[in-house]
C-alpha cells in the first residue's frame, strides 16, 4: 500500500509534469450550430467597468461598428471581404460574474472576455486565474498566428495559457491576455476554447482622463480578441507588445484581417 | 423480475442528473440515464441505465426496446430484458437513443430518448501517446486508462469543487489523482464485473454481499462502508485498527454493519458507486470529509506537498483501508 499511495502523492507533486497535462486535456467542444453571429460577451464580475468606461453603451457601439466594419478594410481581397460580411458581430457587457451553464454551453462563435482588478480584497490571483482557464476548458497549449505577407501566409507561435496567465497577472504593463482556440491544428477538437482577461486597474493606472481611460479600453479590447482570433504580437501593428505602439493603429493590418476572416470560417464549419 | 431492484430507485436526495447525462420522464415515472456526457467518444463503450421508479409502470414492464441512430442513417434496435444497455459509437456526429418500455404483447408503456454528440477520440492525448512510443524517456504508463479519463471521465473530475473554496488546485490535483489510480488498480472489465456482482447480490440473486463489499466499487474504488459514514444517517464513523491483523476482523464487523442497513440505502449506496459521475463527485466528497476530520485547516496544497507528503498518504490509506486508528 505505501508504495500505491506514495505513487498517487508523487504524481502531484510538481505542477509541470504529465499528471497536470493530463489533468488539464480537455473535452472536444461540442459541433458548432453554423452560425455567422460571433458574440463577444465582456463579463465585468468584479464591479470594474465603470473604472474604464464612462460610456458602455459608447463602448459597445464603437465596437460593434468596428467588427462589423472589417469587411469595408480597403485593399482587403475581394474574397475575403465577402467572407467577413456574411459575420455579425454583437458585443454584450453583462455584470455579473458567467454561470457555470453558460461557461459550459460556450461555443464556437462566442468570445467570453473578463474585466478583472488585481487589488483590494476581490484581487484576481494566479490561483484564480489558472481556475478561470480551467473553467473555460482552455487546454494547455494552443497557437498565434504571425503574418508574413498580406496574402494569408502565417506562421504559427505555440502559446501556453497557464504560463502565460501567471506571467501577466503581477505584470503592470500588461493591461490584457488574449487566448485562442486551437484553431492551427488539423483536427483540432478545442476550436471553441477561447478566452480574454482585461486588468482595468493596470489598465487605467495614472490615467485621471475619463475620456482617455475609455480609449485605453477600447483599443485594449480590440487588441485581446485579436488574439482570441489568433493574432501573434506583431511590431508597429494594433498588435504590438507596447501598448504606447498600439494605440497608433487604428485598425488591424490586411495580414491580421485575413487571419480573421480564417479563424470566423473555421469556427463556422464547426 | 424486468425491473430490478437496482433500477427501482434513484438514490435518496440525488437527481438523476446526479449520476450522469440523464433524460427523465415528463410524468416522472422513468429516467435513462448515460454514463458518459456527451460528447461521446467514437469506439469507446457507454453504458445506459433506465430507471422505473413508479411500481405500476415497473410492474408493467417486459422489456426494454432501444433504437440508436447515427447520423440520421438506418436505426439499429435491440431488446434486453433488463434496463441497462452498452453501446459504442461508430462516426463523429449525432446520436439519437429511443428506448421503449415495453409490457405484454409489446404495448409500449413509456418511452425515453436523448441526443448525443460523437467525437473522435481525444487528438491532445493521442498525440502524447504516439510522441511517448517514439521518443526515449518518461512517457503516458498506461494509456488505456489515460484514454478512459480522459475521453470518458473528463466533464467529472474537471467539477470538482470543495464546499469551502480555497486557494489553488490541491484538491482537483489530489482527486485526479485517486481516479487515476482508482482506473490503473483494475480494469474498467473487471469494475464492471464487480458492480454487476453486487447488483446481483442486491437482486437477490446471490448471498455475497459481505464479502463484495470488502472490495472498493466503480472507478475511484470506494468502500461502501466508508462512503456510508459519509452520508448523513447511515453508518457511524468507524476507525479501524492500523495492524493488519486486528483490521481485518474490524473490517469484517464495519462490513456486517453495512449489510445490516435497509435494502433501499444499500441501493443508494450501489448507484452512487455504479454511474462514474456520482462515484468521482462522491470520491471528492469523501475525501474532503476525510481531510476536514484528519487534517482540520490545511489547504489540500499543503496536503499534497507538506511534510514531505506525509498527510496525502495518510488520507489515501484513510480512504482505501480506513478510516484507520491513527497511534
């Protein structure tokens, strides 16, 4: 029996070993219903929305118009373009904190995004964080996506969520994290498994400016389900590392936009 | 007998949907339940249970007609004549399962159904198993039961939560662990052979109770002794003696207790081993109540990691030898 036990205790010891990626492989998301709408649904649970945004309602439409305006990028290949605008896009802040059936029930056109606060006594932990991933049935690797023309030829940077999620928590800098779904694998079973997380207080840290405080928001926004759609960091893009770079670009380039229009048709397929 | 006890009952302050996917009867007569949640896993076994809770309808019943549907093609039927049915997907998509109730002259008397999606097996853990055969080095030990967790048990163990929250992931790691286990100590051939021993023996069909329960029962190996002091009023929290040698009369005693309980909680007691859903929520439980009593206040990531380990061991043997008199 010592032996028995002491094999079952051993297994948990580290957290980087097999047993945790067994533990944390994830279940195939359930077939996708076809559709064209792509909900991105910001649940702000811990009362933070207000810190960011004067105007929700702005917010939302800024957003709203910007998605459903991708389509009309100029230079955007006619084809692609076409793709796009057969996508509706719907932005929704709920305040509250997802329910259990709707975090099981995420499916493939749904982009959850969570407004968090690393301070006070609702802090967001690492601990917190890995069980947010867990929740959500993120699997413990998936991919970005760089460009490398503006003719949908990508190459791929593995990304690992609960690495990454305990490196961004104490980091001031990084006010965001954007997770995909899987969708460079062939046969990927995880397309569905996406997830956002926004810090509004290191988002908004120095900044007294209702107006520009929303900005941030905004562009920040933009930036995380750019990656949730399968976006890498890309240099002087929307999509930089620095968020004093990203602010200049207004928009996504043609590379980021096919990778877009790419990750919305495999999701559609289901 | 069509209706066995085994199937007469869903277990007192449990739901169907306790013990797996379930689908119930609008009346409330009958429910099917699932073993596996879908989705389902092509080529992989799952077991269907129909429960017939209403004596008039039980006393009706004949036999079981189920029908599966795979995609929309041909359906496939088959008959049993007790309510409990194992089948195996065939292609990605969607299942339909009908199942009638049938009595005399095969007049339907109730009628279930439920909907199920099929999947490829796990391609994440695939992949590790066939990277493990081709590269030197630590590898899955055993990928059948990996692939058992992992395709079939995943939704479960992945739910685990402790009454009181706390920081990390001590005790989904701990429980993952024991299920591990509890899936690598006999095959999922053999747990079945014993459940459908003590469901034979709860049938009435055999005298060996005492005996069957000195075994633990489904995929995390519970002792139903133990897993009868945690549920309120059925068993008092018995220890046992550490030696082995004054432990087995001990065990036996606990054992005859058990027996000694009413047909209807022994039931309770046997579904909630029997469905893996309600046995790893159950395993969860129990050791939650075994880490509250033992080790009152440490986070189950101390357990794990503390004093060189020494409590996780401690609450294993508590759980597959014990409760134990700790000298």
């Amino acid at each position: 029996m010592g032996s028995v036990t002491r094999k079952i205790t051993n297994f948990f010891r580290g957290k980087d070993d097999l047993a945790e990626r067994l533990r944390r492989m994830q279940a195939a998301c359930r077939a996708g219903t076809g559709g064209h709408t792509v909900f991105i649904k910001v649940f702000d649970r811990k009362n933070v929305l207000g810190d960011a945004a004067h105007s929700v309602g702005a917010v939302q439409l800024e957003l709203e118009t910007f998605f459903n305006g991708l389509s009309a990028t100029p230079s955007l290949p006619p084809f692609q373009a076409q793709n796009l605008q057969t996508f509706t896009f719907v932005v929704t802040f709920i305040t509250r904190d997802s329910t259990r059936a709707e975090r099981d029930g995420f499916g493939m056109m749904d982009f959850p995004v969570y407004l968090e606060t690393t301070e006070g006594s609702r802090a967001f932990t690492t601990d917190e964080g890995e069980a947010l991933l867990m929740a959500h049935k993120i699997p413990s690797t998936t991919a970005v996506f760089i460009p490398t023309d503006e003719e949908g030829t990508v190459r791929h940077e593995p990304l690992e969520p609960y690495a990454a999620v305990e490196k961004f928590i104490p980091k001031s800098i990084a006010f965001g994290l954007g997770i995909p779904g899987t969708y460079g694998v062939p046969h990927s079973q995880t397309n569905c498994r996406k997830l956002g997380i926004i810090k509004v207080n290191h988002l908004i840290a120095g900044v007294n400016s209702v107006v520009t405080r929303q900005e941030r928001f905004v562009v920040v926004l933009k930036h995380e389900l750019g990656h949730m759609f399968g976006m890498a960091h890309v240099p002087l893009t929307i999509m930089d590392e620095n968020y004093d770079e990203v602010v200049k670009h207004p928009s996504y380039t043609i590379g980021q936009l096919l990778i877009v229009s790419g990750t919305l048709s495999t999701l559609a397929q289901g | 007998m069509t209706v066995r006890k085994t199937e007469s009952r869903v277990p007192a302050n449990f739901q169907a949907s306790d013990l797996g996917e379930a689908s119930v009867a609008a009346d409330g007569r009958c429910a099917l339940i699932s073993f596996v949640t879908s989705p389902l896993v092509v080529g992989r076994e799952n077991v269907y249970v129909v429960f017939v809770t209403d004596a008039g309808l039980a006393a009706a019943a004949e036999s079981f007609e189920w029908t599966l549907t795979e995609n929309g093609g041909p359906p496939e039927t088959q008959t049993t004549p007790q309510g409990e049915f194992s089948y195996q997907p065939k292609a990605d998509g969607v299942l339909e399962l009908v199942v009638r109730i049938l009595g005399a002259g095969g007049a339907e008397q109730a009628s279930l159904s439920l909907e199920q999606e099929m999947v490829s097996p796990n391609v994440e853990l695939e992949t590790l198993i066939g990277e493990a055969r081709n590269q030197p080095g630590p590898g899955v030990s055993n990928p059948d039961v990996a692939r058992e967790l992992i395709n079939d048990h995943n939704p479960y163990y992945q739910a685990v939560a402790l009454h009181t929250p706390e920081a990390g992931d001590g005790f989904q790691r701990f429980v993952f662990g024991v299920v591990f286990d509890g899936a690598l100590q006999r095959t999922a051939a053999a747990r079945k052979r014993h459940l459908d021993e003590l469901a034979a023996s709860l049938n009435g069909q055999s005298a060996d109770f005492v005996n069957l329960v000195g075994k633990g029962a489904g995929v995390c190996g519970i002792r139903l002794a133990l897993l009868a002091m945690i549920l309120p009023g059925l068993l008092d929290f018995t220890e046992l003696p550490e030696p082995f040698d004054k432990r087995a009369l001990a065990d036996e005693q606990l054992r005859q207790a058990l027996a000694a309980l009413g047909e209807e909680q022994l039931i309770d007691l046997y579904n909630l081993v029997r469905f893996p859903k309600s046995n790893i929520e159950r395993c969860a439980a129990i050791l939650e109540a075994l880490r509250d009593r033992y080790f009152p206040g440490t986070n189950f990531n101390d357990v794990l990691t503390g004093m060189s380990g020494t409590r996780a061991h401690w609450l294993i043997r508590h759980f597959k030898e014990g409760p134990l008199i700790r000298t």
